[in-house]
C-alpha cells in the first residue's frame, strides 16, 4: 500500500504509465486488483483493524520503508529487447 500510495501521488507519470506500474507493484506482491478490492471491503467491515493497517501504512510512508524496513522502489518498466529472429541454417 506504501508503494501503490506513492505511485498515485507521483505526477512524472502518464496514466498508462501509472497503470501498468500499478500492475507491477501488485503482481511483485502476489496480489491481482480484485483481491486488493476483496480486502479492502473486508476491512470495511472491522474498522477498528482497518485504522491500524491505514496507521501502519502511514506511518511507513512517512519513515519511506515498507512495514518489513525495506524501502521501497517504483518499479522500472519492462525493456523490449526486440522479436527474436528464426535461427540461421
């Protein structure tokens, strides 16, 4: 969530950009978009454990370290490397 919440607030990026680096960062941390939604409905129905995650989150943002100390990194896109050609006979 640290990353996702930097990401919206970084305006170098376009939105295709955003979007895919956003695809990146939950695919890097196992999750899809809609188990990302799923949860987050989940922690609407227990709002004493959703203001401890919102706090941890922030709290981790503002020291720019994830919850596990590493700081995180906005993920680079994906270079091309080019269409591989038919091997020569």
């Amino acid at each position: 969530m640290v990353e996702l919440q930097r990401l919206a607030s970084d305006t170098s990026l376009d939105s295709l950009m955003r979007d895919s680096t956003r695809h990146v960062i939950l695919r890097r941390h196992g999750l899809t978009a809609d188990e990302l939604v799923d949860a987050a409905q989940r922690m609407a129905n227990d709002p004493d454990h959703a203001e401890r995650v919102w706090t941890a989150i922030n709290t981790a943002g503002a020291k720019g370290k994830q919850p596990n100390g590493r700081i995180p990194s906005t993920p680079t896109a994906p270079i091309h490397i080019g269409t591989p050609r038919a091997p020569t006979p």
